[in-house]
C-alpha cells in the first residue's frame, strides 16, 4: 500500500490518525479500514474511531487505553498486509424536490457553474454519489459532489436553520441533512424521506462506502411520499 | 403513592437526566454528550454505590426542588451547594438520605454552573446505544421538568439518623473538591504549528468567558490567533475540547455536543480535567489558558480517577455494613 500513517495528539484522550498517500480513494479506503479495526475493539472496547476522508480521530479514555499502546497497535496494522475488504455498497434511492423554497440556493449555483437549472439537476441526478463519512450535525451523509465545472462557495453567513432532509453542496461535496441545523452549504433540494430514527441503534439508513441515487419529484410526489422511510434499493 | 418509586419534579428550569455519554456516537456520526463536568458525574454514582455509566440528573445554571415517593439515597455534586433537606442544609459531595415525602432543594452557587444529582438505583430512562443522553440536534432524552415524575428502579432504606449527619460518611474526598479554578490547562492540538508564534498570545492573554455558552461550545473573549497556513482544511474528525479560531474575535471551546467534523484548524485541546472546569465557567468569569503536556495531563487525570475509585469502593463497604 502505497500510505504512510501519522500519529499526532488531540488532548489527553484522542489522536488525530492521518493516512498520507497519492490516490485519495486508496486513502480513503484506509482510514475506513483502520477505523471499522479499531472500532471492533482492535486495541481495547473502549477506543472508538471517527473516520472521514484522510484522518481517523481516535477516541480514547486514558483510564483503559494509553496513547503510546494506540499508537503501537496502529503501526501493526499499517505493517500488515493489505487485504482489502470489500467496503460495504448498498445503494439508496432519494427523490428531490428540487428548487424553490426546497433548494433557495439552486439558481444561483446554476450561475456559479454557468449552466442551466435542468442542467443542475441533470449532473446531481447522473451518476451515484459515494457516501464518505458521516459528518456533524447529527449523522448527515457526506458524499462526492457531483461533476460540476467548478467548486462551489459557501455561503458568506451561515443560515440559522435548513430543515430536515435537505440536499445542499459545497466545494466538492454533498451533504444530506437528516435534522434541521444550522448550515453554510447551498441549499439545492429537499428528499420527502424519513432520514433519521432514534428508535433504531443504527439512526441513519446509511454508512460510509455506501452510494446515493437522487430522482427529481414534482411537489406533488414530494407530498405523497412525505414520512416515506429512507431505505437501500435492495430491501423491496 | 405507588409501589414504584417515583422522583418527582416540584421545580426545575434546565435540567436533564443524562450518563457519561454516548460513547459509541462518534463512530456512528453522533456527538457524545452526555454530563459535561464528568468528575462530578462519576463522583454523584460513586457516592450512592451506583455503576459509573448510570443515569443522574445534570442542572445547569439554576436550582431544582425534588421530592421522592419512597425513602431514597442520593448525592448532590458539582458547582459548589448545600442541598437542603425540608429546609435543612446538608453537605454536597457525601451520601444523603432522604425520607419518603421530604423535599430536597439543590441549590448553583454563583462559584459554578452545574450540579449533579444522582439516585441510588437511578433512573428508568430510554436509552440510545447505550446511553440516556440528551442530543438536541435529534430531539433525544429525558427532561427534567416541574411538576413530572421520574421514574426510579430502586428506594434505599434510611442508612443512618442524620442526627449524625455527614461524619458517618468519611470518603476522603478533599475539601477543596468543587473549586473552580480560573486557569484551563490545554494540549498543543494538531494543526498548532499553523498559527506560529500567535499559539503563545493564546498562554499570554487573559480570555473573559461570553453568555454564548451552551453544551455545544464555548465562546470567550480575547486575543485570537490567525492561522499563518491560507486554505481551505478538509473536514475531519474534533475531539471534545479542541479550540478553534474562526473569523471574529472570540474563540471556540468544544464541548461535548459538538458536532463530530469541522473543517477548522484546531489550535489547542482542554485536557479532560479542563472540561470539567469549563463545565462549571460562568459568563463573564475571567480565565487563562496555560501549557501543558499530554503526559503530565493524563498523570492528573489517573489521579483524579483513582480518588473516584476508592470513593466507590469506600461507598460500597459501608453501605454493605449498615444494610
């Protein structure tokens, strides 16, 4: 594998991970290994792993685990040879509303890409957006943005409040907002789906390796679909 | 009255029933939360004999009056207060039982911000992987409000006449255990090297504590450091405590709500004994921030969690020897 791993300290009781490399989808696929490793209680039950693009943040409680016996059962796992697990892929279906007060800021991405709205919603809807991480607030779905000419700005000033189940993209990347928060992304739709569920050990219907396919719904699929829980394609 | 004993609520304001957190929410892109001054929490369980991981009740900034159904234990810790039983002041930091009907008056001095209350037996409470704590991003928990009841698993017999009061307890615990100190000790955080010789303004400047304070963050006052390094820093993973240094003249302390990622360079981390501290800050409390290793960190931490195992250890044996 062609990766170096840095250790590097976040307080007392967590490590900052990150996995150095050429291919971002080679480290990538790393940082999930040695987190999904971790988190299956590789060096003691109490460690859990937060793994996003390039880093895994490595919590820990200095009561159970110490940071240098993190750090040599890391350097083991980067010195072992790379089987590479498939990472899990189902793939999730999600209608979008979009534009109008569903996606305020579609227009106006349409004319930082130079395109037409249709246009928009046709590059979102082609292909399948890889879910990376999950990310704050509460579990949103962090994918792949879709191939537009240009990366996307953020907003200046962050709004208050997008509801829940919004689509909105910044610089590269997608998110899908199960809860509503604040957010500084652009706000493009909106999917009618139950995203989250607190009654469920799981809360989201997703995990990172998974992949995303947006279908545009007129508002009045949206309504008949509203409540809908969010699902894999292949659990009809 | 009905068999199961009950806590119930005469008067509360902002407090929740809530554990040491959701330890596997991280993982699963949630925040941990759970009690932000954790010392105090484990040190409440401890003292009725409860597990650790055992939910209490967490008040922030105010008081709350309670009444238990069936005699019960508890304890009162944290900010710094004397409970007061029917009108009776009684020590916090010790065991307190408390009768059937008798009304308990937990009291925040202005020398902190939040108490704890735990329940020999604690409470029936849902629990989400593992744990009661309250997340606010997705409407989860159990508050505590006037005029409800809480649900309690056990009743404890009166242990001891309180006549005797507080000095049949001896648990070693020292007296200074709830002060508050003006000084948060920190750990270089990962990204410190991006904001060159600004990261020593951070020990040499005096912070004043703003009324934006919250389970999420933190902001005080005071000199920020700018980060040296331009760009945009790709989301990653903030552990609880980091301080970052967005745009605007105040600094940003995590805490235990934060949201899992950020795309901020993260300046400096709170040691875990700093958490509890901040835990306990008030608006418009001056603080600094002072330079320390993650060695000498955890040093003091172990320290700090050997005292709250021989307090459980003492619990547990003398509450074998008087039942």
């Amino acid at each position: 594998m062609a990766t170096k791993i840095e250790v590097s300290p976040c307080g007392d009781a967590a490590l900052r991970v990150t996995v150095v490399g050429t291919g971002t989808d080679d480290v990538w696929r790393a940082v999930h290994r040695l987190a999904g490793w971790l988190n299956r209680g590789a060096v003691h039950p109490t460690v859990s792993a937060v793994p996003t693009y390039d880093a895994v943040l490595v919590e820990f409680d200095p009561y159970h685990a110490t940071a240098e016996a993190i750090t040599s059962h890391i350097d083991f796992w980067d010195a072992m040879p790379g089987e590479d697990e498939p990472v899990r892929s189902g793939v999730i279906d999600v209608p979008v509303l979009f534009g109008g007060d569903a996606g305020p800021d579609l227009g106006w991405v349409a004319d930082v890409i130079g395109e037409p709205v249709a246009r928009v919603v046709e590059l979102v809807c082609a292909k399948e957006h890889l879910i990376r991480c999950l990310g704050g607030p509460a579990a949103s779905a962090m994918t792949d943005g879709p191939d537009f000419p240009v990366p996307v700005p953020r907003l200046a000033t962050p709004r208050l409040r997008v509801p829940p189940g919004a689509i909105s993209v910044a610089g590269r990347q997608l998110v899908i907002g199960p809860v509503a928060a604040p957010s500084g992304w652009r706000q493009i739709g909106r999917t009618p789906l139950d995203i989250l569920r607190t009654d469920a050990e799981a809360v989201v219907p997703y995990r990172p390796g998974d992949r995303v396919r947006f279908r545009p719904v007129g508002q009045v699929a949206y309504d008949g679909l509203l409540g809908t829980p969010m699902r894999y394609r292949h659990d009809d | 009255m009905t068999d199961r004993p009950e806590l119930y609520v005469e008067s509360a304001t902002a407090a929740v029933v809530t554990d040491l957190g959701r330890t596997r929410g991280p993982s699963r892109g949630l925040a941990v939360n759970g009690a932000l001054d954790q010392f105090a929490a484990r040190a409440a369980n401890a003292l009725v004999g409860n597990a650790p991981t055992d939910p209490l009740i967490e008040t922030t900034g105010f008081g709350l009056t309670l009444r238990p159904s069936h005699d019960v234990l508890m304890a009162v810790t944290g900010a710094p207060s004397e409970p007061a039983v029917d009108g009776r002041p009684y020590p916090a930091w010790t065991p307190l039982s408390v009768r059937a009907g008798e009304t308990v008056r937990v009291g925040i001095s202005d020398a902190g911000l939040r108490a704890y209350v735990a329940v020999h037996g604690s409470f029936d409470v849902p629990r989400l992987m593992g744990s009661c704590a309250p997340d606010s991003m997705i409407e989860f928990g159990t508050p505590v409000t006037s005029g409800a009841p809480l649900s309690l698993f056990r009743s404890h017999p009166p242990l001891v006449n309180r006549r005797f009061g507080a000095t049949v307890f001896d648990f070693g615990i020292p007296r200074d255990i709830g002060r508050v100190p003006g000084v948060l000790d920190v750990i270089d955080g990962p990204d410190a090297a991006e904001f060159g010789s600004g990261l020593q303004r951070l020990f040499d400047s005096r912070y004043t504590v703003t009324p934006r304070i919250n389970h999420v963050g933190l902001r005080v006052a005071g000199y920020v450091p700018r980060r040296s390094a331009p760009g945009e820093v790709l989301s990653r993973g903030v552990p609880v405590g980091a301080i970052e240094a967005p745009t605007g003249d105040e600094l940003l302390v995590l805490m235990r709500g934060r949201g899992i990622t950020a795309g901020y360079p993260v300046l400096a981390v709170l040691t875990s004994r700093a958490q509890d501290v901040a835990a306990q800050l008030r608006p418009g409390q001056e603080i600094r921030f002072r330079r320390t290793t993650a060695a000498a960190a955890t040093a003091a931490y172990l320290e700090r969690r050997r005292l709250l195992d021989r307090i459980a250890l003492r619990a547990r044996t003398a509450f074998a020897a008087l039942s």
